[in-house]
C-alpha cells in the first residue's frame, strides 16, 4: 500500500465539516477493490449512516478520511480541498474517529476525556461534554453517587 501523499501543507484554521469523495478508487492491495469510481457529499451537520455487511468498505471511509490510506484514484475533498492539500498533522488535529468498539481507560471521566489533549481545562472537558451530548450523562451520574 502506498504512503500517504500530501501535495501541499495547508494548515486548516477551522473545518466547517464538507465532505466529498469524487469517483473515488480504493484497494488495500491488488486483489479486490473497495471502493471504484464512488462518489458522495456531505454536508456539514448532516448526518449520514453507513450500513453494510463486514468487509464492504464502512470502516475504510473513516480512515480515508483521516488518511490512514492513500486512495489509488479519485479525491476527497474537505470544505473543497483535497486532503492531499493539507498539512498531514495539522489536519488530524481536526478530526476524530470513534471506534466501532468504545474503549475507556481505567480512570475517572475527565482522564478519558482529556486523553489526546492532556493540557485540557476543566473548561475544555466541559465544552467536550456539551458538544458531545454528555453533559446530561454526566449530571445523572453524579446523582447515582
């Protein structure tokens, strides 16, 4: 599998979330292909659900997107630039995968959420927990205690 290629290193300031594959081609290897000539936009703050059977490209998507693999054909554009455009570092910075299996280390809630970012403020592990949907969780859950 080739290495990522990056073109440029554009540092992206703020990504507002648009996201197109354009009659995409992608293979982990020779024998079958996963993705060829695939095409589809998303918008920001549109939710889109991928479904399909093991093996029928979900997870791969997610990783293209986070260059993780580097796509034969094609392009993905964010907010209408190639990925290949941006600074590789600078551009994960942006983004986020959750896992198809959740995982929580061993430690208080706050730990979890600073992980990746261990400078984060009290402020910042709030914000995290309101963009998130968990805030609500997490007043509940002290109510239990």
């Amino acid at each position: 599998m080739p290495l990522v290629v990056q073109t440029n290193n554009i540092k992206p300031s703020k990504l507002k979330g648009e996201i197109e594959f354009k009659n995409l081609t992608f293979q982990y290897d020779k024998s079958r292909i996963i993705f060829d000539n695939f095409s589809l936009k998303v918008n920001p703050g549109e939710s889109v659900a991928l479904v399909g059977h093991t093996g029928a490209g979900k997870s791969s998507i997610a990783k293209l997107i986070a260059r993780f693999y580097e796509f034969q054909s094609g392009d993905i554009l964010v907010d209408g630039k190639s990925i290949r455009e941006y600074d590789l570092t600078e551009y994960r910075k942006h983004i986020g995968i959750i896992p198809q299996t959740p995982f929580l280390w061993a430690d208080t809630v706050e730990n979890n959420i600073k992980y990746g970012y261990e400078n984060a403020s009290k402020k910042d592990v709030m914000h995290a927990l309101e963009i998130s949907g968990g805030s609500e969780w997490i007043k509940n859950l002290a109510r239990c205690t």
